[in-house]
C-alpha cells in the first residue's frame, strides 16, 4: 500500500491547463490527460495532507462506470484503464500509473448535471421550507434520506470557487439551449437509475450523483469523472435508515473529524491526523471493490 499521497504534480515538457480542487489537465494537443490527484476537500477547503491511493480509486472507478454506460452514451475516453501511455508520458509511468485518463477535448456544458434519488444535502434543507427541491414539489411526509418516488433532475450552475447554485430546469435551457439541456436531463436519468440498480445490488445506495456532459463533434458525450465517490453520495445499503444522516463512504471521517475543532472553516485548513487518513481511504477503497468485485 502507497504511504505517500500525491499532492502535487508537474511533468516537465507538458503544458499544465488547470489545477482543480483533486484533478490536474494537461495539453497533450491534440487530446487532454486528466490526473487525479490524492488530495482532498472538505468545506471548500483543501487539507494540506491527502488521502493515499484516492486518485486511483476515483480513475478506476470512473473507467469502469465509462465502459459499462458507453453503450448508452459516448464519452471522452481515449485509452482504455489498462493501455500504454503514449511515447510522450512514459518518462512519467510511475506517477501516472492507476490515476490518469486521456481524453477527447469536448466543449463542457456551463451547467452541472445532478440526479437525486434520495432526500439529503441541500435537497433535504429545502424541502424543510417548501416541500420542493430546486422548484420541484415533492409529496408531504417524507424524512431526511427517504427515497424519492422517482429520480429528479437538479441542475446546478459551475462555480469556480465556493458552492455551485441549483437552478431550475428552465434556467438551465437558457443557459445551454433547450435542446442540450433536454439531452443532458435524458441522459442523466437513464444513466443514474441504471448505475443505482447495478450499485444497490452490491451493497451501495447512489443517493445522488453528479455528471458532466460536453459537445465533441456537435454531439452530447459524458466527461469529467463518472459516479465516483467524490462526484455522489454513496451509502452503505445495509446500514440505511430513513430519517437520519447516513454513513457514507467518501468524506465522512474527514468532516466529522473537522467537527470536532474550533477550526473555522477558511483557509488554511489544519492536518488529519493519520487514523482519519487511514479509515477514509479504507472508505474509498471499499467502494471501488464492492463496484468492480475485486481489490483495486
């Protein structure tokens, strides 16, 4: 097992795009590499130690969730999990290995694509107030965490700091097109209930999900990371409740954690100390073997 995470990254020669909260992208011309990091967010801030193996577990997991949906939408994949790097990253293999994807330069979509199957979050917040979620009416009597009659779609707008906003269905038409964001609603559902009844026959609830869509030759194609934990609420089905907070398996020891301290939430944000390191990371690597049926 790897002890040291990798937090930051840099490949002489190759131009880096973007340092997101976990990912790193990369030109490579004429197609992008995407690395996922080990580093790891919590209250928008960035911890300064990170979670050992995380970027694998989100790479793989998202390889196998791009394989198994391809069928039912193209995405930006290039290589598959197992395939050589090119030439040009070879130099690089050791570092890449297990947490990096090469992939199609698309046109993202200026909107966030969000399922919810299950009341929590800011979903559960709302519906408190007005019986609704992001604008749409859900019946009365439900409970922090229920499940909802059917799957909603919620989209949301991109912030490049802080919170994305949810927005209404047609907010999101506006901003991307009717037709796009009808496509992407589509898209969204179909590919969620079907990983849900995948996910929930091996012992994990998809609460809700989070996807990225982008044009690639005029057409719709799913990219980014797909129904990881980090991009999803992931529960263990076994210790579901109704009417509570669930435990989950990405960030929970990590917050709960964070809880605990008279830290205020800004930056810089404080050190975990190694058991929490060590049973989050546990989490993630969990859920990677429970998906795919075999240790990462």
């Amino acid at each position: 097992m790897t002890s040291d995470p990798l937090l930051q990254l840099e490949l002489p020669g190759i131009r880096k795009l973007k340092s997101g909260k976990v990912r790193e992208i990369f030109d490579l011309g004429d197609r992008l590499l995407l690395v996922a990091t080990d580093r790891i967010s919590a209250f928008d801030c960035i911890m300064p130690n990170g979670i050992p193996r995380k970027g694998e577990v989100l790479t793989q997991i998202s390889h196998f969730w791009f394989e198994r949906c391809a069928s039912q939408i193209p995405n930006h994949l290039l290589a598959r999990a197992g395939d050589p790097l090119p030439p040009e990253l070879q130099p690089h293999a050791e570092r890449l290995a297990r947490r990096s994807m090469i992939v199609k330069k698309s046109q993202p979509l200026a909107i966030e694509c969000v399922v919810r199957g299950y009341l929590a979050g800011s979903g559960w917040k709302e519906y408190r107030q007005s019986r609704t979620v992001c604008g749409i009416p859900l019946p009365a009597g439900l409970q922090e965490s229920s499940e909802l009659p059917e799957p909603i779609f919620t989209p949301a707008t991109k912030a490049e700091t802080g919170h994305d906003e949810n927005i209404p269905f047609a907010e999101a038409a506006r901003i991307v097109g009717a037709d796009l964001a009808e496509q992407a609603r589509k898209a969204s559902l179909h590919i969620y209930s079907a990983a849900r009844a995948y996910a929930r026959e091996r012992g994990i609830i998809i609460a809700d999900t989070k996807f990225e869509f982008g044009l690639y030759d005029g057409k719709l194609i799913l990219i980014d990371e797909v129904l990881t934990p980090d991009s999803s609420r992931f529960w263990p089905a076994a210790e579901y409740q109704p009417g509570r907070s669930q435990p989950s398996f990405d960030k929970q020891f990590v917050r709960d954690y964070l809880e605990t301290l008279t830290w205020d939430k800004t930056p810089p944000a404080p050190a975990l100390p190694p058991e929490v390191v060590l049973r989050t990371q546990g989490k993630y690597l969990e859920a990677y073997e429970r998906l795919v049926g075999r240790p990462l």
